[in-house]
C-alpha cells in the first residue's frame, strides 16, 4: 500500500520543525512523505488533506484528536483508510485505538495492521469520535489563553476547569431525547456523546462504549464540581462513570440557551438545539 502522512503544524504545541524531525521514522517505515506543516490556516489543512488522500492507498494523520477529526471531515472515507500518530495534547484517540510505545513502534502496528470499520458520531454534516456540550468548551477557551500549560498535561486541565467553572460556566437545562424517548436534563454539567471510552488525559470515563458497537453512548453528568472532578480523577485508575447513562442511534438535545458544542478536543458551534446519529462502520482505519 501506498501511505501519506498529514501532519498538523497546530498540534500538541510542538513546532513545525520539530514534528519533521519526530516524524522521520514515520515516513521511512511507510515510505511516506509528510504533508501539511507548511499550512497556514484550518482550510488549507483541509486541502492538503484532499490533495495527499488522491496520491495514497492510506493516509495517516499526525496531530492530536481534533487532527483526526479535520482529516475524517476532509476525505472521502468510503475510499480512504486512515491511520493516526498522536502528537497531541489530550490524546484520547492514542487509548482509544490502544497505540503504544514511540512513533516507530505505532507506525510499524499502521503498516502491519489489518483495515478495520469503526462508527463515527454525526451532528450537522459533520462527524466525529467524541462530543460533549458543557463545561468542556469552557475550559478548552481557557486552555487557549493559556498554551504554555498545554506542556503539562492534566495538570493544565485541572487548572483550566478550576478557572472556568467559577466564572466562565452556567450549568445547563433543557430536554433529551435518545430514540424518541424524552427525558429531563437539569443543572447539567456536561452532556456526553461519544463512540469511545476516553476523555484525554487516558480519563476513562464511559467504560462501555467502543467504537465498533454501532450506537451512541450519552452520559449526562449532574453532580457537584467537585464531585466530577474526584470522578474524572478517578477515571485514570478505575473504569467508572458517574450520572445518567444510556445507549441509543439518535439523541436530541434542547438547551434553555445556547451552548457550544466540543468535539475532538476543538469547538464546534454554539446553539440551542442538537442532533447526532451513529453512522455504523463509517470510517475504515489501520491500527
């Protein structure tokens, strides 16, 4: 097979340069060229990812889960297959598809591995692993002020959500619906929509879910700050959840006011209303 790797120069903080020399090893095992670094803009990202699916069997994406997310939301995924070598921040995706060891070790598991089908979460045309609307977008803004704290890990997510949810966060109200059966959302402090366990940080928090089981995992989490905090603590040790779980293909969710919707580690857009669907065996990936 003939490989690409689309790296993102944004992600995980590390320069552009940098990534070019992590990414050798990558783009000798594969026989590879690296692509995107130079770009400039989310759009011209989007091109490169165009442009280096048509000169490839399987394109790879280096970044971190928002890199993933772009590259699916770019490609024609009933053609192209896709690896992923996480150079991000959070990096739920690296647990999710259980790559371990250094770039050389996870680009020798692409190269070997067989093509699998996983599920993607759609939402307005778009599509993606992981969603959540609440206190998320709050501390990714935060996070945003501060990038220096990115190099620390959880330690820069603790400090962003201690910072947002004081002022910069109003828990949420409204409606769900999950398969046309209703129920009441109140005083929410995220609301999940995700096709895997993790949450970044390798917090483990929807054991349940994984990305071939064909639905939709929703969690909604009502309880105290510091309750959720101790939960997501937690997380990193023991697989456990905490508030209203349920599984389902579709979910609707109206809000008392309008919210912005994460996914993937980026934002998405802010309104009142939404709508995901599970896409079954959507995206084909070697990993």
């Amino acid at each position: 097979m003939r490989y690409a790797i689309l790296a993102n120069p944004a992600s995980g903080g590390i320069p552009a340069e940098r990534k070019r020399l992590l990414l050798r090893d990558a783009a000798s095992i594969l026989d590879a060229k690296v692509h995107g670094l130079d770009a400039r803009t989310p759009e011209e990202f989007k091109e490169y990812a165009i442009s280096a699916a048509r000169e490839c069997d399987v394109l790879v994406g280096a970044g971190g889960d928002g890199t993933l997310s772009m590259l699916v939301n770019a490609i024609d995924r009933g053609t192209t297959p896709v690896g992923f070598i996480p150079l991000g921040t959070g990096n739920a995706m690296r647990h999710a598809l259980r790559l371990k060891g250094n770039i050389a070790a996870i680009s020798r598991k692409i190269r070997d591995a067989p093509v699998r089908h996983f599920d993607l979460i759609e939402c307005r045309g778009r599509v993606g692993f992981s969603a959540s609307i609440g206190i998320e977008s709050a501390v990714l803004r935060m996070r945003k002020r501060y990038p220096g704290l990115n190099k620390i890990g959880f330690c820069a997510y603790l400090f962003a959500a201690l910072a947002a949810y004081p002022g910069k966060y109003k828990r949420m109200s409204g409606t769900l619906e999950v398969d046309g059966v209703g129920s009441k959302l109140r005083q929410v402090l995220t609301l999940l929509v995700v096709k895997h366990p993790y949450h970044g940080f390798r917090m483990k928090i929807v054991p349940e879910a994984k990305l071939d089981d064909g639905k939709l995992h929703i969690l909604a989490v009502s309880s105290g700050f510091w309750r959720s905090l101790f939960w997501a603590t937690a997380s990193f040790v023991s697989s456990s959840r905490t508030g209203h779980y349920q599984t389902g293909m579709r979910v609707k969710a109206v809000l008392d006011r309008p919210h912005f919707l994460q996914a993937d580690g980026e934002e998405w857009w802010e309104a009142k209303e939404f709508r995901f669907k599970v896409l079954q065996r959507a995206i084909m990936m070697k990993t």
